[in-house]
C-alpha cells in the first residue's frame, strides 16, 4: 500500500499525530529557524537589545512552538493553553515600549517557519487532511496572537494609568513620553459607559486637540483634551454629551493650563462626577455647582448646611417655607416673580421670607449661598435614604 493509500485511511487524529511526531525530534532546528527570521523582520532597538528581553523571548519562541505541536496533536476539540511565557514577554514588551506592530510582526514569523515545517513533514496527505491541518495551525494562531494582543493593551493601559497618577500626584512633571504634552490648556473629562466612551474617542478630530485616555477601570474612563487655545467648554459638552443611555455620565471640570491645570481640570471632573452620581444627572459641569460639590466632599459642610435648614426644617409648615426660599433664589430674589412660582400672593412671599429670617437668625441677603446649596442638599436622592 502507497503512503497515501495508507493516510486515507487512517483517522485524522492519526493523520496529526504522526506529523507532529515527526516534527518533535526538529524543535531545536524549528527554534533556530524562527529567531533567524526574527532578526530579519524586527528592527533593532534598545529593549531588544537588553538580556532579559531577549531571554523572554527565546522562552516565548520555545513554549509557543509547543503549544503549536500540542494543538495540533489535540485537534479543534482540544484546548491548548496560551503559553503563559508570550503573556508574560507580551508585558514586557508593553513596559519596554516595543511597538505591538512589532511584536505580532515577530509572531507572524515565527507562525510562518512552522508552516514551513509542517508542510515538509506533511507531504504524503490527502487533500482535505491537509487542509484542515492547515486550517487547525492558523486556528492556533489566531488565538495566541489575540491574547497576546490583548495582554499587551492591558499593560499598556496599567502602565499609562500609573504614569498618569504619578502626574497627578506629583511625582512627574512631564507626560511627553506618552505623547500628551501638559503645556497646553486642558479640559478633564470623566466618563461612564460604552456612549460616553465612544464620544471621548471621537473629538480630537472635530477640535484639533490631543486626546489622553485612560481606563481607571473596566466602567470608567479619565480623559484629558488639550489644545494650545483655552476650550470653550460648552462647545466640547455639546459635542460630548449625544443621547446617553441609562447610567451613563459624562462629568467636566473647567478648563486649565500647564500641569497644575490639568491637574485641577481632573479635579473638577471627579466632583462633577460625584454630582452625578448623587443626582442622578448625566452630564454635570463642575462650574454649574461648584458650592454643591464641595459640600458633597466635605463632609464638615455638608453637616453645616444641613443642620442650617435644622430651625425651618423642624416646622409644621415647613415644606411651603422651603418651595418659598427655592422660589425666591431662582428668581433672583424678584419676589413677584417667586410668587407666581409658588403660587401665591407677594405678600405671602413677603411674610415668609421674614419669617425664614427669624428662623435662622440673619438677613437672607446675608447667607443666599449657603441657602442656595443647603437647599439643593436637602433635594438630593441620597438625603432622604
């Protein structure tokens, strides 16, 4: 019988099986093959000059060239395991800023060779064996290059993220390195859910600005524009802020220049952020509320205020009183203009408001702030729970 009579009738599994077993005696040769054609495809560079790159390398090439026996051995049913040396040089890779281009071009080489291989110790198949051999290595293939892939871009998300604290917290003074100059004038942004996300990746291109996006983690995401003219911030709102879905939130500090800008733009975020998320809003600016914000971060405050309603809060009537002062604020203190508000005549506005005064010991005219935001506090969802 022919060597190809024979392989038609042998199961593929056999069919596999005797291929690699051909092929495990030549892993040294396989090794040497691929680190050659990875000189030839990869450019120099200072990390991949460095010992220990090259060692993770080498392990990477060794583990992955068993993994591609193994998977083929096994079959499409099997589940060869990604070798954990490529996740761990796909780090180093990310940390040592070797491009990921570079990286899965070296991949794509080493895929090649053993190809290369399989093809000359797989002469004697049928046809359609051949093929779903062929289809079974690129199978692998796709697999290892997508996590490794992915792998990478975690890291480089960490390292980013890192970078940036350290930016935040002082201890660097530069972020050129990640190709975001801190220079310009900034507009911080925190963002919430896939939309909001979306809208972030998209901007740069309709303000001509730098964009500087991090993941703090898989809901949030810190974004820094930065153009080399001050923002107007309810342009880029307008542009940031499409129809949102439930939980999505969009918060925006002001603008801010230099490093000690972008530092306070990132600031106001997290306060209108954490507006947001006391509210139930959106999209929140922090120059719309920053009174409020701060007695939400402040715990001292917000006690404070609190406990300034305390006198009209206590009263039967107390609710009317409230809508009154509300009504009176937002009028710009026109008490004809809070009277229709509230639906009653000026004198009664008139005679609430004295007795409001009574309340808490002071003219209106002298506390209009902290009543606006102690008022804006007791609204909150958060103050009724």
């Amino acid at each position: 019988m022919s060597p190809r009579a024979a392989s038609r009738n042998a199961s593929s599994q056999e069919l596999r099986a005797a291929v690699v077993e051909r092929l495990r005696p030549r892993q040294s040769e396989i090794l040497d093959a691929i680190v050659a054609r990875i000189r030839g495809v990869r450019p120099d560079s200072a990390a991949e000059r460095d010992s220990r790159y090259r060692d993770g390398d080498l392990a990477a090439c060794v583990e992955c060239i068993e993994y591609a026996l193994t998977g083929i051995e096994l079959g499409p049913q099997g589940s060869a395991p990604v070798p954990a040396a490529a996740i761990a040089q796909a780090r180093h890779a990310s940390r040592s800023q070797v491009a990921l281009e570079t990286v899965l071009l070296c991949y794509n080489a080493g895929h090649r060779v053993i190809g290369e291989f399989v093809m000359e110790e797989a002469p004697q198949l049928p046809p359609q064996a051949l093929r779903h051999l062929i289809d079974l290595q690129w199978s692998l293939f796709e697999r290892l290059i997508a996590t490794v892939a992915a792998e990478y871009k975690r890291s480089d998300e960490r390292r980013l993220l890192e970078r940036v604290q350290g930016a935040l917290a002082g201890e660097s003074r530069d972020l050129d390195d990640v190709g975001y100059s801190v220079h310009a004038w900034h507009l911080g942004v925190i963002a919430t859910g896939a939309h909001a996300r979306k809208a972030i990746r998209g901007l740069p291109a309709s303000f001509d600005c730098q964009l500087l996006r991090v993941s703090r983690d898989q809901e949030t995401v810190w974004a820094w524009f930065g153009a080399s003219q001050r923002p107007k911030i309810m342009e880029v709102q307008s542009a940031l802020s499409p129809d949102l879905a439930a939980g999505e939130i969009l918060a925006v500090g002001g603008p801010g220049r230099g490093l000690d800008g972008l530092r306070q733009t990132h600031r106001e975020a997290r306060g209108a952020h954490l507006q947001a998320l006391c509210t139930s809003e959106q999209v929140v600016r922090y120059a719309a509320s920053p009174l409020l914000i701060a007695a939400l971060e402040n715990e001292t405050l917000a006690t404070w205020l609190r406990q300034f309603l305390a006198p009209i809060r206590g009263r039967p009537d107390s609710d009317a009183l409230l809508d009154t002062l509300r009504a009176y604020i937002d009028a710009e203190c026109n008490r004809s203009s809070a009277a229709a508000v509230a639906k009653v005549r000026r004198q009664t506005v008139g005679n609430r408001l004295r007795l409001a005064e009574t309340l808490l010991g002071r003219p209106l005219s002298s506390c209009l702030a902290e009543l606006d935001v102690a008022l804006r506090l007791a609204n909150l969802p958060s103050e009724e729970t």
